[in-house]
C-alpha cells in the first residue's frame, strides 16, 4: 500500500501555513535608531515643556500682581531649571536601562561593551 492519504494532507497542509507564515512575517526592525530619536525628542520636549510652563505662570502672577517683569523672569528661570532636571532624570533611566531607552542597548552588566564591568 502505499502511503496513507491522512499523513500526505497534514504534509501539504504543514507546508502551506508554513508559506503563509513566511509571507505574513513583517521585515526586521532596527528599533534603536527609532528608539535614539524618540528619546531625543522626549527629551526636548521636557526642556520646553519647563520652559513654557515658567513663562507662563510668572506671566500670570505678573498679570495679577502688576510686576511685570519680575516673576516672569523667576519662574522662566525655574521652569527651565526644572525641564533640565527632568532631562537629567531622564537620562539617569536610560543609563540604567529602565523605561524608554531600555531597548537602547546590551542588559547592565556587559563587560564587552560597559568599561566599568559587571555590578
């Protein structure tokens, strides 16, 4: 006899989802270039998020209080001072390999690629 017909359809049957398969795979990604730019941006949007923020609430305490200049300039200087410190934190995350640079790079402790070695 010859071979049976069950085993001749399951073949057939592998072989066309594996096609299929082929077909639907999308093509490879190079997430780090994608991700360096995201990272980029967040962090430049923080610095003037900061920025806007100060300049907008030392320009309304200036409305409501008459002097103009004064608040503006101390709450422009602190709103940038904070979208600073929100870059630092944020590049503080990507160092340790935590929330959005975490894609960035090799896991912490890579003696190949970390020059202070594992911790």
């Amino acid at each position: 006899m010859s071979e049976d017909p069950f085993a001749e359809r399951m073949k057939r049957l592998e072989e066309r989802l594996a096609a299929a398969h082929e077909q639907r795979k999308e093509p490879e990604r190079r997430p780090n270039e994608y991700q360096q730019g995201s990272l980029a941006w967040r962090m430049v949007i923080e610095l003037v998020v900061g920025m806007v923020l100060g300049l907008a609430i030392g320009y309304g305490l200036d409305a409501l209080f008459g002097t103009q200049p004064l608040f503006l300039v101390v709450f422009a200087l602190l709103g940038f001072a904070a979208g600073v410190r929100t870059m630092l934190r944020t590049a503080t995350e990507v160092r340790n390999r935590r929330g959005e640079g975490a894609l960035m790079g090799p896991p912490p402790g890579n003696s190949d690629t970390d020059p202070e070695g594992p911790r």
